[in-house]
C-alpha cells in the first residue's frame, strides 16, 4: 500500500516548499483543476503537481466560497 501525501499550498511556507519539491525532481505531472468540464464555461480553479504516486501538491487558484468559487481578495 502506497502512503498518500498530500500538500495543500495555502501559506507562503508551502509554496516555498512546492517550489523546492518542483526543484527537486527531473519528472513530473502536473493537472490543471477547473469547476466544468466545458472548456469554454469552466474555470481554474487550481493546480496540482506530482512526481511520484501518492504525493503531490495542490494550489487553488480560487477560493470556494457560499457555494460558488471566488477570486482571491
């Protein structure tokens, strides 16, 4: 069994964190996060990044806020 982490970057720490973990490896996948599946409709909403199984980081880009999405204020 693969022990999951995963990192929500929601302070300045952990984006300095995420930037080192990007630094760090060779690989990776990176996934957009929309709140649609019409590309023409949706929104990103946030990213993530992953270089191995089970780990990874997430980065909102918007915040989710009384039942719709937000920018950042």
């Amino acid at each position: 069994m693969i022990n999951k982490v995963y990192v929500q970057v929601d302070t300045k720490d952990k984006v300095i964190e995420l930037v080192d973990y990007i630094s760090k490896h060779d690989l990776l996948s990176f996934d957009i996060e929309s709140n649609s599946l019409n590309v023409r409709k949706g929104k990103i909403i946030g990213f993530s990044v992953s270089a191995n199984p089970g780990e990874g980081y997430y980065l909102p880009t918007m915040q989710f806020v009384g039942g719709e999405y937000r920018d950042w204020e």
